[in-house]
C-alpha cells in the first residue's frame, strides 16, 4: 500500500473516531449513522448499548426511489432520509443522534438529516 493511500486511511480513521468519542447511541436515542459509496447511501439506526442495529435502509433496497435511476443521488438521499425518519416513527423513536462518520456535513450526508427531521424525527 502507497503512503498516500495509506495516510489517507489514517485520517479517514482519526476523523471517524474524533466523532465517534461524543456520540452513543441509546435505545431511546439511538446512533443516526451514515455511510456512502459512490453510487449508493445507506442510513441506519443503531443502539451501541445492545450493539444492535433498530433501523436500516439504503437507496439500493428495494423499493427505493433511486433504482429508477431518474433522481440524483442527493434527492435519492434525501428520500433516504424521510424513509429512516418514518421507519424510526413507526418503531416509536422520536429523537436520534446524528453520526456523519467522517464525512462532511454536506451534500447527501446533510440530505439525509434533512429528510429524517422532515420526516418528524429530532435530530
């Protein structure tokens, strides 16, 4: 592995755990966590006191708007998002925590908080 690549990694992994020291998520107010390729975006629910994931979706599930390939990726993850807010409402989760792993609060990262707050969940 190249040092580039390798430093970049590293920083990835800094970044990530710079955020990760202040959040936990509880069964109550569970760990909104994003993660995203270059073609998809997934969101999960996830209470780090059982270690379990309450919610999951992805805009490569089915039924999601952007396997139609018409919308962008950030209308897509906007989707997304009103999809996890209304997923966590019917399970009785009001309020979450917002993870953006290392990502930049930004694009379809912010999309997806977005749409689960417009949904009706307290982020």
């Amino acid at each position: 592995m190249s040092d580039k690549l390798k430093s970049k990694r590293e920083r990835e992994l800094r970044r990530r755990r710079h955020v990760r020291r202040r959040i936990n998520g509880t069964a109550e107010r569970p760990r909104l966590t994003i993660c995203k390729s270059l073609r998809n975006t997934i969101a999960q629910l996830i209470d780090d006191e059982q270690g379990v994931t309450l919610v999951f979706w992805s805009t490569s599930s089915p039924g999601a708007p952007s396997e139609s390939g018409k919308i962008s990726k950030t209308e897509a993850a906007k989707k997304l998002g009103e999809k996890i807010g209304a997923l966590a409402l019917e399970r009785g989760i009001k309020c979450a925590v917002f993870d953006r792993n290392h990502y930049i609060y930004h694009g379809r990262v912010k999309a997806v908080a977005d749409g689960a707050r417009g949904a009706g969940l307290e982020i």
